[in-house]
C-alpha cells in the first residue's frame, strides 16, 4: 500500500502534497467551449445532425438553406451548452466561496488568519465552536480536558447526531501554547473514498517525549465539511477551540474523492425509442437509397430532353451521388432534432412533479420527496420487480423495547412491554444480581453519548437506534446513564451513583455482529468484559457448561413475534490477562494494514467463556401504510423480494405483517438452505420442482434464502436460481450481505426485468445503485441511500404514489410524446418525398427553409410539450385500480406496433395532406410558394386535432398552447410575409383571402381526422381498454365497483394456464408449510414443536441456528 | 448551509433536508391538479360531430360545385395542331429551325356566355418548372436592385455570358421565358389582350426593380425563350415576372392577359398563335386556355365533390354509429367490461 509522511507544522515539506484549493468544476473559462462540444457530440443523434448540416453547405445539393438544420441545432446545443454553463458557474461560486473563508493556521508558531484555499498539508488549524472543517485533520488537541469533542457529519452521511472525536493518546494533555509549536510525522495511506476508515500513525518528535508509535484510526480525525458543535456542551467554557492538523486537502479530501458522477441510467423508454430511432434510420436509408437511383434514372431519361434544365453533358464524378445526397438531406427531418430536447424538457418537469408533490412529503421528518435523477421517471411506471429492505425501509426503524428474557425468565410476555412488568421492575428494585447485571450491560455496553440539557434532562445521542432503545429502557428501570467523560462513565442507580472507567471498546462490525467493551469497575476495581451481539455471535461464546438452550428458545420466540433480538453476556478479567490482551489490542489497532481484519482476531481472544445472561427484545414497528401499499402494488403486477440482514424469522413475520407473503392457505413457503453445496442445489430443485407444478395454482408461493445458502447459489447454480426467480412473485432473503443484495438485483436485471431497489442504510446503497431505479428512504440511519438513490423519499408508502401516479403519467405521456416528434417529422417528411415524383425526383423541397425550421422547432414542438399536464386517469381511480399499471409494465403505449400505427398515421396525413394540395391548387392556382403554403397549413391544422384528440385532458394551458400555438402559426408567417425580400412575401396575406384556401384546409382536416376519430370512438366503445372503461366509469361518477370480484378474477385467470397437476399434493407434502396466520400470532411453543419434529428432512431451526455457529466459528 | 456545495447535481437538495422546511408550495400547477376538462367520445358526441360535418359540409360542396359549374372555360390544345402535316414527324426540327412559319390561326367556339374580364391562359404540360436544377437558377437580389447587378452565384449555368459579362435578369428561368403569343378577333374584329396587371402587384413593386433593365439577355449560342426588350425595366415586363414565379406541378396555367369584353355564346373567336416555344423535345403539351372565373377561382370541380363525398360519408358514418349503438348498445363504464385482465398480453 502506498502511504505519505506528513510532517507537522514543517514548512518545507508543504510542496509535497496539493494546496487544499477544491474545484468541483467541469470546464474552465477556456476549454468550455471545445470540452462541451465534445461531450455533446459524443451522442449519436448530434453526430448525425452535424453530418446532415454540413452536408447542407454545400450549396448543390442542399434542398433547403442550410439554416434550416443548423438553426435548431444551435439552438439545440446552446441550450444544453447554457445549462452546463450555469451549473459550472454554480459550482465555481460555492467552490469560490469554500476556497476563500477564513481559517485560522499556526505558521511560524504565530496563529495567522487565511483562506482556506491555501492550506497546506501539515498545516495546524484552529476552529472554534460550530465552524465548517476546511480540509480533513488529525486531532491533535481541544479544550476539553479529556481531549475530545464533538462533530456532525450530516454533510457526509446525513447522520444529524453527534460523534466524538479524540485527541490521539501522544497530543492528550498538550497544552494551547505547545500546540503552536509541536512537531512530528504522521504515517498514513494515500487519500482513499472510504469516509468510515482511517489507518495511521503518529510519532512526535522532541521535545514530545512520548515516542511511542500512536495509532490513529477515524475518531482521531475530523472530515471536510463535518461541523464540529457542541452546545450543549459548552456550558461553562465560553470559547470552545479545537486545534486540527491538516492531513489531506483540496480534492484529496475523502470528501472530495467520494463525489462521482454516476453513469447515467437509461430507461425502458428510452431503449425503445432509440431502437425506433435506429429503424427510422434504416427507412430513410432505404428511401434514399431508392429515391437516388430513381432520381439519377430519371435525370439520364427525362431530364436531358428537358433542356430548360440544361443538364450538362458530362458531369463531375461525383454526380451519381448528388441526387441520392439531396434526398437524404431531404429526409433528414425524419429523425426529430427536436426529440432530444423535448423529452428532456419533460423529463425534468415530471422530476419537478415529484419533488412538488405535497403528497410525498413527509411531514414526520420534513422532507419533501426528491427526484435525483430527473431522466428516468418512466421507469418508474415499468416497474416490474421491487426489492426491498427490511429495516427502516418496511419499518420504522423507531426501535421500542418490549421484552427480555433473563436468564430464563421472560418478562414482558403478559403485557407486551417489559418496562411495564412488575416483576422486572421489582427484581431492579431488589437488585436482584441477574437483573442488575443485565440492565448494566444494557447501560454501559455502548457509544450512545449522554447529553445534558441546561435543564437538567439527559437525552442520548446514538448511532445505532437499537442501542437507544437499550438504554433508554434502562434509564426507565432506573439505571441512568449520566454522563461519559472520555473514559469515565457515570451510572445512577435508584440514586445511587456507580462509576466505571472504559478501559477499551470492541467495536461492532457488521462481520463480527457484536460489539464488547472492557470496563473497570471504579468500586471494587474489578475488569468486566461486557458483550451485546446477535445470538449467532454471542451464544457460541458461553462457557463451556452453560444451558444455551432456553435463550435459543428465548430468541426463536421473539423472532416469531418479528422482534430484534440482541444476546448478552459478560465475563470477569484477570488483570494479567486483560494487560497481556490490551498490549496486543493496541497493536492491532495501530497496523496500517487490514487493520479492522486484525482487530476482529484479536478481539476473538476475549470474547470467550462468556455467561449468557439474557436476550433483549426491540420491536421496530411497521410504517404506516406498507402492507397497503404493497398490497396494492402486487395488484399492480409488481413482483416484491425482501432482502434483509435479518434473521429468518423475523423476517418472516414482517413479511407476513405487511401483506408480503399470504398466510395459509392461500400462500406457501419455500425454504432453500442447507449448510453443503449439494445440500443447496438438493433443496433449491426441489423448491423449484414444486415451483412449477404450483404455479398454475392461484396460490401465492414464496421461496425463503438465507445468505449462506445463497452465496453458494450464487457461485454455482446461477441458471436454476435465475429459473426459480422468473417463476418466483415473492421472495424473502435474509441474512444477505450488501454484495448479495446488489448480485441479486443484477441477476433480475439479466432476465431483462425492470427493478426498483428500495432501502434506507449504507448497507442497501450498492443494490440501490445497481437497479434500474434506486430509491432511497432518507430515514433515521442517515442520508448515505437517499443520496445514492435516483429517488429519495421519506416514507415507503410514497412508493405507491411514486410508481402508480408520477411513473405512469410519465410513461403514458412520455410514449405519447416520442411518438408524436416521429410523427409529425415523418409527415412533412412523406409530403417532401411525395412531391418529389412532382418534380422530376430531382431533390426539390416544397417547404422553404423557414417552415421547415419553424415547423420543428415551435409549430409543433410547443403544443405537444403540455402533455406533461394531461391525465388520463384521476389518481383516485389509479389507486383503485392499480392493475392499470399492467399496461405501462407490458410497454403498451409505446412498442413497434404502436409506432406502427403512428407510422401509418403520418403516411396517411402526408396522402391527404399532398393530394388534396396538389387538386385544389392546380392549374393556375399551382404556385410553388402559395402550394407549399397551404400544405404547411394542413399539417399544422392536422397537428392541431392530432394533439387534441390524443389527449385526454385540457386544462386551460393545454388549450393555450394548441390554439395559441395555432395563432402563433398565423402571426409568424403574416410577419414574414411582410417582408419583402423573403421568399413568401404577401403569400400568407393572399392565401388567406381566397376563400378556397380555408375550404382546402378544413377539407384536409376533415379527411385527415374523420378516420382517426372513427376508429378511435370505435375501438373506444366496442373495444375498449381498460383504460377507456376506467375513464367512461370515472365520468359516470357511479361508485368505482369494488376490486374484490374484480380481483379474484384476475388471479384465477392469471394462473388458469394449464390444468392442475394430480401429483402435485405429493410434493406438497414434502414441503415445509408453516402454519403461517397474520392475525393471530399462534401459541410459539407449539409451533415450535410441530416445525421441525414433523417435517425432520428440512433442516430444524435448532441445527439452523448450531449450523451457523458452526460456521461463524470456522469464519473466525 | 453548506458552501463545500455538491458537484452532483441531485445532492444539494438531498444535503440537510431535515433543517429547513423544504414543504413544497401548494399550488395547483405543482400538484397537477389544475381543473380539467376531459372530453370522452361518448355516442353522442361523435355522432353529432359527424352529423355536424355532414350538414356543413354538404352546402359547401353544392355551392362550390355551381361556383365552379358558372367557371366558363375553352382549352385548345395546340401544340401537335399547329404544326404542319409534313413535319409531323419531326417536331423539334420544326420549332427549332428559324426559318419555318410558325405562324397558326384557328377559331374556337365559345360554349358559353363568357363575361369580361376573360382570363387567358398558357398551360404546359410535363414541364418541370419545380426541377431542383430549375427552381434554383436565379437571383432574386439582382432582379430587385441595380445595385445587386453582380449576384449570380446562383444561375449558373446561365450567369454571364461566354465573355463573361452579367447577364440581367440570369439564371435559367429567365432564359427560357415561354415566347408564344396569342391574339385574337372575333368576326375579324381585333379584340384588345390586356396584357397590364397580369403580375402580382407586390412582385412588381418590391421583388422586380424599376431600376433594373435587362443586359446580355439571350445574347449566347443558344437561345432559349423570348427575348426582352432591353429600355424597359424589369417590373414593366408582367410576362417574364409570371413566368417567374414558378409552378410547383409539372402541369400549370399562367396567366396570359385578359380579354374586358365579354363574348357571346356561339361566338367564334380566331386566335391566331405564334407557336415558338419549344416542348417538342421533352413531349410537354401545350394548351391556350380562356376561362372566366368565380370567387372559387377558375374552373375546379375537386373541392365540391370532395365536400360532397365527404359530407355524405360523413352523414352515413353518423347514421351507422347510431344503428350500430342501437343493435349493440353499451353501458360506457360497465366494469364488467373490464376484459383486459383476460388478455395479459402474455406478459407473465
């Protein structure tokens, strides 16, 4: 591993290292221009555009003016280019602002006033009470005297609480004025991304005396853009400073390296439309390809006897491809340039939907939801498989102490809170040993901060909601925790005070799975080994005599009420023994390498033989709304899978709580586990054996993995599991690693399905990021998803609105839109190939320059924009009928076929568009000008209606812009007409004198709309979608019929797929089915007893639970 | 605050959220709830739309046709006609040479009565005005100003002549500016062509100068139409500015001049036509055309039977869409006809 040397306050070596100047900008004032269009002409279609507008300069084949292209095209990239600029600009003032606040640096033994930019690494920085950490620092000293100190790290993870940071063992004690002036080296690894890690070491030099190596680790140091605060705190020391030792700066900062742009994310949608895109392509080629060999055929024939034309005798060799060259320039328009924009347009106004709506905000935590990523709400609307978190995500995450089992005796089953038993609270009371030390443990083993208020309160600041609990419940059994001044820790038992001085922390991992501190009793001096953990990483920890089996017990029951549960334990020390361990712990904790690996080793030497004394129970209560709002989107045809860390059971249970899974009958579990691969791959067959038989049952079935099982899954039977996944609408996966979660999401991804992944911690951040669509619930472990996500929201039941309302509107109006831009670029475009038979397949536009850039870029690019506001459906009745979102998911609004329709839709416009032109003004009505004019009129006329009668709603902007739009039309071209050197100067004026002018057009809007309205009423009236008969029952305002029917209906049909099987019962049989009911939550010991006593080939809980001590013990 | 700000766009706002208040303000653009109309296509409705473009439609139909029906019109196609029997076969040798007589009298009864002002037209057949190479070969600035004499960048091949000099007006729709005449007696009385107006007005004050006289006009090796006379200025010259305006169909009428008195029904009128122009060579036909005209314009039964065919198609699809609500009425909204549960498209 690479590492630096950092020497403190050493201002030769400053060089070395970078300034701590940040710059988050893209572009600087000189490359703007080249980089901007590099980056825009990465795209294809900019490519293509900027082929076909340098084709246009050259003047002899160029049908139209060359500004007719390179007209949108500028405005097309300025726009982009504007917006690129603005955010650029943007940055450079928040990285201008940064760079120049004032910061207060020790040189020369002097504190010295400057600006942040220039820091160098090594420099010692003051910062006082709630200032912004300029660049990354090592601690090296605070007033306080225990030398720590508090910061917020919200702008780094969203954490709000507070977290401690100590000064290193060599700085403690060092006072202000020696702090000007101390020199040493620090020995640390090049700047990495990871915010949660930091390995290093320090080493004074004289006259620091202490010349010890002195580990540092991530609470000796303090992170850019942390705040360090305190208020509470600082009662009694009015200038509260903290002295910081820059380490790394500028963009070297964690901060800095962990901003990265993210691949952008490409929706179904957008697949679609490029694969269109790619087919139009292919057309125009063809239509050019013979509309050049028409053209040249027709020139060798036609035109050399036409000798007004004066073809030359022998042309230029590259005469072949003029005409070929002409028509492709002709039938560029084909490819909408202003599709791009347009789609991105509405793109972010539906992105702005989403972050406006009142509905999704979440007024608990006064978050408004926001759409991160503003390109790909449709996704949201073609959601075909959820996978969810468990934690935070389906519950709370408010975590409530309800019950305990103390070495045997379970409290709190009667009542259902444990505070609330008189037995507990008398066994505190009489201080029962058991209990006292139990709740000791709850108390002490810990890093919940204790924090005073001037009024006396104490309030705890945790990470972990679990610990809160644990000691907040403590606190109402009247075991206080006061205070924790660096070491000493301060209890308040029934209003006696007990002291304990924390000897070292063992800190939890999530591979570990538990966390120990080592305490020394401050009464009789005695060392404890404290220990909290899941009981798969505490009970094969017991000494060797203990009965493990009542607190297997214990956790197996509250699992099944869906209860966390935490195992705890304890031992005494013999001081030689904890002097010989502390020695190999501080080394372990000052290796540079893999250091958390070697901690966990040596933690492992002390957590054993310890006397299990009992398991907590925490209740994380479900959000409001989740089992709706999954019930309603599994009506939706959404497929949900659970991937928790959880424990089986509970995961169960929550699963069952919120409409997950059904109970028996109507639903059935699938187990797959097993300890051997070839015990994997046995019961992964047979799971997916009764799979297919039972799915042309209406039966709900669910298969149940956990991580163990799954890693082997993963690594060998990929093909059966993708197999079981496709068969699969519900899946519960537990005890999965962050990996595993996103592995999970990339195998649905490869059978080509839409994902969602929804979580709310760090651990879901990599299955959020790997979905189609990440959404992140900015919950109470912090902002680290949301700010991964694409969506971030406050609550899970927002998903309903997010998926049914703001992922259909988009989709629905998105595949409206694209198909219009192909639409109405390829009518103009039919009527240009049209005339070409009129004009000797020459290559002649009827269009001059100004409509056809006109026509694309405001007649009809405008109206069809306010299809971001129409509604086909109320969301009331969405909500009702969430099965509507089948249509979005199946891609029926927008696929070949409907293109197709749009095609033929433009061909047939085009048709009566050119022919009823070309009849009502022949003869000597037939001006080039004039013709060409009323055939634009047509088109825009006919766009007019086309927008009309595809949409569904008109709210009064709609009617704005297409009849404004329609104004507008007349407006623009009476202007030019009044322009004398224009090419239609007074044609407007004329045309619209001539009475057959205006019979023409309402004749060409007539013809063109007649069929299309027909058929429409037609198929909405005797073949109606769904869609239509939600909207004739919304009008009718009659109740909305109930689903329940409707629902059943559904289901029965949906499975009626093959006839069921006889054989079937048989494998039932051999199937585990737990009695599952989500009502009642049955009597735990019988169904324990009936479990695994009946069913003995499927794998007991009992030998679950040995079977992954097993493992964990072999794992460390 | 957070001024170390955030390069990725979507964070800033996902930074602090719990601090500030960020409650969305209500309006009903922002929550989609602005009040809307949603028109369904009930039975009703489109019936009475059919029925209403049936009965508009119709009325128009009929009085388009009668308009066009009082359009009176002869058209006398001329160009094989008026070529001797001998050069039959060889009609390009007979326009091309400078020595034949292309001089052809022939009388036309009128059908009708046919009031002043008579339009006369000249209409070609298969002649491709709109040709790209064609449509392009002009300079619009140089017709409008003497100033802008020099612009020929775009009438090539005909922009100077072979020494070089500007040729004014340029370009090959000049040059083969149609050179037939016509004129015309009835009972050998000589009767007037008015050949003022015969342009648009505003081609004649603003696109063709006053100032601008012609200059080495048909001056090369080959000829190809009329020539112009060279002292009077380019907006005098009505027929080189219609003709100037190009067809945008193979087949079109220009105006010729008009005749301000009106000729009796059964009257014969002898045209006597100097056939010079050439379409010989590429089989265009060649038409003299004398029409009234109407508020429609000249002679175009299109419009009216579109109107009509339109309209009763129209009235017969209204008429079906009520039988066919009666044979197999609907409750619109039944959920009952909530099928597409049946048909999932395959989709699991």
């Amino acid at each position: 591993m690479m590492k630096r040397f950092v020497y403190i306050n050493d201002d030769s070596s400053q060089d070395l290292y970078c300034d701590n100047r940040i710059s988050n900008r893209k572009y600087t004032l000189w490359n703007f221009l080249p980089k901007n269009l590099w980056e825009q002409f990465r795209r294809f279609m900019n490519q293509y555009f900027l082929l076909i507008a340098c084709l246009q300069l050259w003047s002899l084949i160029t049908p139209v003016n060359p500004a007719s292209t390179w007209g949108p095209l500028i405005i097309i990239f300025a726009v982009s280019a504007t917006k690129e600029a603005w955010d650029d600009y943007n940055r450079y003032l928040s990285d201008k602002q940064a760079n120049e606040k004032e910061v207060w640096v020790v040189k020369d033994g002097i504190r010295k006033h400057i600006q942040a930019q220039d820091i160098h690494v090594g420099n010692i920085v003051w910062l006082r009470e709630n200032d912004e950490v300029p660049c990354d620092l090592v601690l090296i000293g605070t007033s306080e005297p225990q030398g720590i100190c508090y910061v917020e790290t919200s702008a780094l993870d969203g954490e709000t609480d507070l977290k401690t940071r100590v000064v290193p063992l060599a700085c403690i004690g060092l006072a202000s004025e020696q702090l000007h002036i101390i020199k040493g080296v620090i020995e640390c690894p090049n700047p990495d991304k990871d915010i949660t890690r930091f390995d290093g070491n320090m080493r004074l030099f004289p006259p620091f005396i202490d010349n010890d190596l002195c580990p540092l680790t991530i609470s000796n140091t303090l992170l850019q853009s942390c705040y360090l605060r305190n208020t509470e705190w600082a009662c009694g020391v009015a200038k509260w400073l903290s002295i910081w030792l820059t380490i790394f700066s500028g963009n070297e900062t964690k901060l800095g390296m962990s901003r990265g742009v993210p691949e952008p994310k490409l929706t179904a949608v957008d697949a679609m439309i490029d694969k269109l895109t790619g087919a139009i392509f292919l057309f125009q080629v063809v239509v050019v390809i013979v509309l050049g060999f028409a053209g040249n055929i027709w020139k060798d024939t036609e035109a050399r006897k036409q000798w007004y034309v004066k073809y030359p005798e022998d042309g230029p060799w590259y005469e072949l491809l003029v005409i070929p060259l002409r028509f492709e320039l002709l039938c560029s328009i084909m490819i909408p340039i202003s599709i791009k924009v347009s789609l991105d347009l509405v793109k972010g106004i539906y992105a702005k939907f989403i972050d406006w709506d009142e509905e999704m905000y979440d007024h608990d935590t006064r978050t408004p939801s926001h759409a991160a990523n503003t390109a790909i709400s449709e996704d949201l609307g073609q959601v075909e498989y959820i996978l969810t978190d468990k934690t935070g995500t389906l519950t709370e995450n408010k975590m409530i102490f309800r019950r305990c089992c103390i070495n045997g005796v379970f409290y709190g089953n009667e009542s259902g809170d444990a505070l609330k038993d008189v037995q507990l609270l008398n066994a505190v009371a009489n201080n029962v040993a058991d209990v006292i030390r139990f709740v000791t443990i709850m108390t002490v083993c810990n890093t919940v901060i204790p924090i005073r208020s001037k009024s006396g309160t104490i309030s705890y600041k945790a990470q972990s909601q679990d610990e809160d609990a644990l000691v907040n419940a403590a606190a109402r059994l009247h075991m206080v925790l006061i205070s924790k001044n660096g070491s000493s820790l301060e209890i308040n038992l029934n209003g006696s005070l007990i002291q304990y001085e924390i000897l070292d922390i063992l800190e939890f991992t999530s591979d570990r799975k538990r966390m120990s501190v080592v305490v020394k009793d401050c009464q009789d001096g005695k060392i404890l080994l404290l220990s909290k953990g899941a009981d798969e990483a505490i009970l094969p920890c017991a000494y060797a005599g203990q009965q493990i089996r009542p607190f297997v017990d214990a956790v197996e029951q509250y699992a099944q009420l869906g209860l966390r549960t935490l195992c705890l334990g304890w031992r005494e020390l013999k001081d030689d023994e904890y002097n010989e361990w502390s020695h190999a712990f501080k080394q372990a904790r000052s290796t540079l390498v893999d250091r958390e690996w070697k901690l966990a080793e040596v933690c492992q030497i002390l957590e054993h033989d310890l006397e299990i004394i009992g398991v907590t129970a925490i209740e994380d209560r479900l959000q409001d709304g989740v089992p709706e709002t999954i019930e309603t989107l599994r009506q939706a045809g959404i497929n949900f899978w659970m991937l928790t860390g959880d424990k089986q059971n509970t995961a169960i249970q929550i699963a069952l709580l919120c409409n997950f899974i059904s109970s028996e009958p109507k639903g059935q579990l699938l187990f797959i586990n097993g300890k051997t691969e070839d015990e994997v791959l046995r019961s992964l067959e047979r799971v997916l054996l009764t799979m297919r038989i039972t799915s042309s049952e209406p039966k709900d079935l669910a298969f149940v993995v956990d991580g163990w099982a799954l890693e082997i899954i993963l690594k060998q039977y990929r093909a059966v599991f993708t197999e079981l996944a496709i068969l699969s609408r519900t899946a519960i996966c537990c005890r999965v690693t962050p990996s595993q979660k996103a592995q999970l999401v990339e195998l649905l991804k490869s059978c080509d399905y839409r994902t969602l992944a929804i979580g709310d911690g760090g651990n879901d951040v990599r299955m959020i990021q790997q979905a189609d669509i990440g959404v992140g619930i900015s919950g109470r472990e912090g902002l680290q998803a949301a700010r991964a996500a694409d969506y971030s929201i406050g609550k899970f039941r927002f998903l309903k609105r997010l998926i049914l309302v703001h992922g259909r509107y988009s989709y629905n109006r998105t595949a409206f839109l694209s198909q219009y831009s192909f639409y109405k670029s390829l009518l103009i475009c039919f009527i240009q190939i049209f005339f070409s038979f009129f004009s000797g397949v020459s290559g002649t536009s009827l269009f001059n320059s100004i409509s056809l850039m006109a026509y694309n870029v405001f007649y009809t690019s405008i109206p069809v924009l306010t299809v971001v506001l129409d509604k086909d459906l109320s969301e009331k009745t969405v909500m009702q009928n969430p099965q509507i979102l089948l249509y979005c998911q199946a891609g029926r609004l927008l696929n070949p076929s409907t293109f197709a329709g749009w095609f033929g839709r433009s061909l047939y416009h085009a048709l009566v568009v050119f022919l009823i032109t070309v009849h009502a003004y022949a003869d000597e009505k037939s001006e080039m000008e004039e013709l060409s004019m009323v055939a634009l009129s047509g088109c825009i006329w006919l766009q007019a209606f086309v927008v009309t009668i595809e949409m569904n709603s008109f709210t009064i902007l709609q009617h704005l812009a297409i009849w404004g739009n329609f104004a507008a039309f007349y407006f623009i071209n009476s202007l030019v007409s009044t322009i004398p050197s224009a090419g239609m100067y007074t044609i407007m004026f004329r045309l619209c004198r001539q009475p057959s002018y205006w019979i023409t057009v309402v004749l060409i809007v007539a013809v063109g709309m007649g069929p299309v309205l027909a058929l429409k009423y037609f198929r909405y009236t005797y073949r109606s979608s769904a869609i239509n008969i939600l909207q004739q029952a919304e009008r009718s305002r009659g109740p909305i019929f109930s689903m329940g029917g409707l629902e059943s209906q559904l289901k029965s049909l949906e499975k009626d797929v093959a006839s069921l099987s006889t054989s079937q019962s048989k494998f039932r049989n051999s199937v585990y089915e737990p009695l599952l009911s989500a009502s009642d939550p049955p009597p735990t010991s019988t169904r324990r007893s009936i479990g695994p006593a009946t069913f003995d080939f499927l794998q007991p809980a009992q030998s679950r639970l040995s079977s992954s001590y097993s493992r964990n013990c072999k794992d460390n | 605050m957070n001024p170390r700000g955030d390069s990725t766009s979507g964070s800033d706002g996902a930074a602090e959220p719990r601090r500030k208040s960020k409650k969305p303000k209500y309006s009903r653009f922002t929550q989609q709830e602005l009040p809307a109309c949603k028109p369904l296509l009930t039975p009703a409705i489109v019936v009475t739309a059919f029925a209403f473009i049936g009965i508009i439609f119709i009325p128009i139909g009929l009085l388009s046709l009668s308009a066009s029906g009082q359009v009176v019109e002869i058209v006398y196609q001329y160009d094989t006609d008026c070529i001797p029997e001998q050069l039959q076969n060889d009609k390009v040798a007979f326009i091309q040479s400078s020595t034949t007589n292309k001089t052809c009298t022939r009388t036309l009864t009128v059908p009708k009565n046919m009031e002043g002002p008579v339009h006369i037209y000249y209409e070609l057949d298969n002649f491709y005005q709109n040709h790209r190479r064609y449509v392009k070969s002009r300079s619009d600035k140089q017709l409008r100003s003497k100033a802008s004499e020099t612009e020929t960048t775009n009438c090539a091949p005909e922009a100077t002549t072979s020494d070089g000099s500007v040729i004014v007006p340029c370009g090959l729709i000049a040059w083969s500016l149609f050179n037939d005449t016509y004129s015309f007696a009835v009972n050998s009385k000589i009767i007037e062509v008015n050949k003022k107006n015969i342009a648009w007005q505003s081609d004649k004050e603003h696109k063709f100068g006053s100032d601008v006289y012609p200059k080495n006009f048909q001056m090369g090796g080959l000829i190809g139409g009329a020539k112009l006379n060279a002292s009077i200025p380019l907006s005098e010259q009505e027929d080189l500015i219609v003709w100037m305006r190009t067809a945008a169909l193979p087949r079109f009428r220009k105006l010729y001049g008009r005749i301000e008195t009106d000729l009796a029904a059964n009257e014969q009128v002898t045209v006597t036509i100097q056939n010079n122009y050439n379409t010989y060579s590429f089989e265009g036909k060649k038409n003299l055309v004398l029409s009234t005209t109407s508020w429609i314009g000249g002679k175009n039964d299109f419009l009216g039977t579109a109107y009509l065919t339109i309209g009763s198609l129209c009235l017969f699809l209204a008429m079906g869409f009520i039988i066919l609500y009666l044979l197999k009425p609907r409750t619109l909204g039944d959920p009952s006809y909530l099928s597409w549960n049946r048909n999932p498209d395959g989709h699991y």
